[in-house]
C-alpha cells in the first residue's frame, strides 16, 4: 500500500512564512496561521515543503488505507491561497455562499486573497471544518 508522500516534517513554520515572496500572500497567510492556530488549539507544523497544518488525526480507509493528517491547513500557491479544509465544505454551504470570492474542490476552498472573502464567514467555516472532523472520528486522535 503506498504511503502519504506529504508528511509532517521539522522544517520552520516562521521561516517559510517569511520566506514568501508576494507581500499580500504572506502578510494572508500569517492571518490564516493565527486563525487555524486558534480554531484547534495547534500550534502550526510543515508538512511536505509547502503546507501549512494544524492538529493532526489518523484516518482509516475502507480500503485498508491509512495515515496521519492534520485537521487544517493552508498553502500559498501561485495562483491562490489553499485552505485544506479536511472537515468537509458539502455541509458548508451555507457559510460558502456569505463567504465571497472563492472557489471549491475535494476538501479545498481556494482564494486569491482574504480581502476578496468576508473574514468572520472564512473563520467560521474554518471552526465548523474542523468541530465536523473531530465529531466525526477524525479528530479523535487528533493531538
């Protein structure tokens, strides 16, 4: 069975962040670090050399499949920010159609920059994403 290639690594949060070129996109992604930070009680770690996770839980497939990932994240793209919004944005929609400019695909809600979204709405979903995961088991190892 193949393993995660993306795992939880020792590489500096604070030095990747600063380390983002694009201005608007790092001063973002400090927002969203305090946000994710608050919304599970985690403090922030690398995963893979590009994400941005908090918390972690372990997940089992029916498949057999198995692993460790985290409860929430972000990754500055070139296009977009990527929000990894594990808990499941299908019961979201509610707070997707407040939120603002955006756009969605398996567990990611993408957008350009924070000022094209409605702050308290990206919050909110990203409290619900995460109680949702954790109601549903996935949280329940979470650490």
């Amino acid at each position: 069975m193949a393993e995660n290639k993306t795992k939880r690594n020792k590489r500096s949060v604070e030095g990747f962040l600063r380390s983002i070129p694009d201005e608007r996109q790092r001063k973002d992604c400090l927002v969203l670090a305090e946000w994710m930070k608050q919304a599970t009680g985690a403090e922030p770690a690398m995963w893979g050399s590009s994400i941005v996770g908090f918390g972690e839980y372990h997940y089992r497939y029916a498949s057999g499949r198995e692993g460790d990932w985290f409860l929430t994240g972000f990754s500055p793209r070139k296009q977009n920010l990527s929000l990894y919004l594990m808990g499941g944005l299908d019961q979201q929609r509610d707070l997707l159609d407040k939120l603002g400019k955006h756009t969605t695909g398996a567990g990611c809600l993408y957008i350009k920059t924070l000022d094209d979204v409605h702050h308290p709405t990206l919050k909110q979903l990203i409290r619900q994403t995460v109680r949702q995961l954790r109601e549903t088991g996935g949280g329940a190892n979470s650490t």
